[in-house]
C-alpha cells in the first residue's frame, strides 16, 4: 500500500515474526562473507583458550586477589546491562542486595568487632542462601515443566514458562555466587578480629559458663533443651555459644578454632555449613555463573577490539 512505511510493518509484527525478519536481514548482510567470519572465529577460539589459560595460572598462583577482582566484577558489570537494557526489576533487587550486603561487610570489618556481628552476618548470609537455593530449585523445575509440555495444560504460553524458568534459575544462581564469595569474605575479616584469647593461644578474659565468649551475653537455652530460636552449641573442648554466634564464627568453615581458648575443634561435624554442604554440580555450576559473568564480557570485547584493529568489521 502507497504511503505505508516498512518500519511501521514491523510495528504491527509479533516478536517472533519481527525476530525472523531481523534474522534473515542479517544473513543478506553477512552473504559472502564466509572468508572473513571464518577469520573471526578463529580470533574468537584463539582469545577463548588465552583466556582460559590466563584465568586459570591467575587463580592458582594468587588465588586472593583473583576472588576479589572477580566479585568486584560479579558486581559491576550485570548493574552496566541493566541499566542499558532497561531490567529494571533486576536491578531494583541487585540495589537492596547491595545495600545491605554492604552493611554487613561493613559490620564485619569493623575493629573492634561488635558482639552482635557474627550472628548478624550468619542470619543474613544463611537467607540468601536458602532463598537463591529455593529460587534456583523453581526455575530449574518451570523450565523442565516447559521442556515437557506441561504448560499446555495450564494454558501458558512455552516463550512466558520459560522465560519466568531461566529468570528465576539466574538469580538463584547469581545471588547463591554473590552470598557465598561475601559470606566468604566477612569470615575471613572476623576470624582476625574476633576472641578472646591472646597470640600465646591463652584466654586474655574470664567468663563464666553461662556467658556465650563470642557476643557476651547470657546463654538461656540448656544444652538439652531446643531453642524457639536458636538452640546452645557445645564444642568439644566444653564452651558453649549461641547457635548464630558460633556458626557466625565458623561460617564457610573459615575458623576451626574454639573463640575462647583457640583449642582445635572439628566445627563440621558438629553442624551443617550450607557452603560447604552444597552438592559439588550445584558448586560447579556456581562456578560457571562466575566465569560467564564476570569474564565472558571482557573476552568478548577484548574479540571485538581485535577484530576492529584488523578491519573485520
């Protein structure tokens, strides 16, 4: 019809329709480029395996700074795509994760170290773990529930299960990273700052049994009785503690010493540190989350910037 622009065409078209045209548009672009994109690959294979050898020579020989350089990254970079691609609803819930994560680390770093802190960070630490878990565990079973039709029963859609499915498997899986790596390094600040004994291993104040050597408070709960709350742990050396004070002091099973007498215990088998506990795929694929994260970006435009000094554009 005269006087009828194409881009209005594409208006009245359905995303799937508007993403075919986009598709086969690209492609009579790209005809007879075969030589060069070849080239493009080979760069793209070639800084991939660079990569990898780079990252994984960096993470053995300084392990530390590594960890550090990559949540820095797990951080920044997905607040860059949201704020460019407009997710607002991801980055509303990556802002009040900051937040109070930041007070935490806050907390966790001051000297001296309030009584109050290891509890409150294993309170905080220990909700994000079992909610990114449980969020994690629905959007991997909705998108098998898409996977096998389930959806027509109900009448969704498969584009809308599967999207809300890969969604949800994204931020368990990126806030379980983010939990884990600064729950990891909150223990690693109060195990230098927290306790009671001095450096020759003895303890530098007296309390007495019904007083909890981490936060100083009075213990209420007997040992045999079960908390409303939280239950009374006793190490094998005899002291006991608030259940969040103790596990506050051992979280990611950093600190395997008694708070008060720096006797050695074995603090994982007297409670079960959901860090350490967590199914070894679950952890690997962790893993993956971070390098796709933090690394796939640079690498990707560390290609791009190859490709535009050689002219392959």
């Amino acid at each position: 019809m005269a006087g009828v622009h194409p881009q209005d065409d594409l208006l009245k078209m359905t995303h799937r329709e508007n993403w075919k045209v986009q598709h086969e548009r690209l492609h009579v672009k790209h005809r007879g480029h075969e030589a060069m994109h070849a080239e493009m690959v080979l760069i793209l294979i070639a800084t991939l395996v660079v990569a990898q050898i780079v990252l994984v020579q960096w993470k053995q020989r300084h392990h530390r700074s590594y960890n550090l350089v990559t949540l820095v990254q797990m951080w920044v970079v997905p607040l860059y795509f949201t704020i460019k691609l407009y997710w607002w609803r991801f980055l509303s819930m990556w802002g009040m994760f900051s937040v109070v994560t930041s007070y935490v680390i806050f907390r966790a770093t001051r000297k001296p170290l309030s009584c109050r802190t290891p509890r409150m960070v294993y309170k905080w630490f220990l909700l994000i773990y079992k909610l990114s878990y449980a969020v994690g565990v629905l959007g991997y079973l909705a998108i098998m529930f898409t996977m096998f039709g389930f959806n027509v029963f109900f009448r969704i859609k498969a584009e809308d299960s599967m999207d809300v499915g890969v969604i949800m498997l994204f931020y368990g899986l990126y806030y379980g990273v983010m939990g884990r790596d600064f729950a990891e390094i909150c223990s690693d600040y109060m195990a230098s700052t927290i306790g009671y004994y001095n450096k020759g291993g003895m303890p530098s104040r007296s309390l007495t049994n019904d007083i909890c050597a981490v936060c100083g408070q009075r213990i209420l709960v007997d040992l045999e009785e079960e908390g409303f709350i939280e239950d009374t742990y006793q190490l094998s050396c005899g002291h006991i503690f608030h259940e969040f004070c103790i596990r506050g002091w051992c979280i990611v099973g950093k600190k395997q010493t008694c708070p008060y007498c720096n006797e050695k215990v074995d603090l994982k088998r007297m409670m079960n540190n959901p860090w350490e506990k967590t199914h070894v795929l679950y952890g690997q694929l962790l893993d993956w989350l971070r390098y796709l994260v933090a690394w796939q970006p640079i690498i990707i435009g560390i290609v791009h910037g190859i490709n535009f000094s050689l002219g392959l554009e």
